[in-house]
C-alpha cells in the first residue's frame, strides 16, 4: 500500500506505520482466513 504511494515505512514513522498495519489487517485479515477455511485448512 504504501509503495503504491511511493512512500517508504521509515518516512511514515513508527507509530504511523502500525496504524497503518492495523487498519489494512482489518479491511483483509477476514478475506485471508475465509479463504483459507474454503481451502479447507483448520487454523486450530
């Protein structure tokens, strides 16, 4: 996402990159774990 924008993490700054991180794990964090349970993996 960030490369997208031409901007590297260390311009971001520490805190701003997890922010970041956080905010992308919520938007697709559930699309990778539905795909895995298609695939049919347990993720126990």
């Amino acid at each position: 996402m960030l490369a997208s924008e031409r901007i590297k993490r260390v311009e971001v700054g520490g805190d701003e990159f997890e922010k970041q991180v956080w905010e992308w794990k919520e938007k697709y964090g559930g699309i990778i774990t539905n795909q895995i349970k298609r695939l049919g993996a347990s993720c126990d």
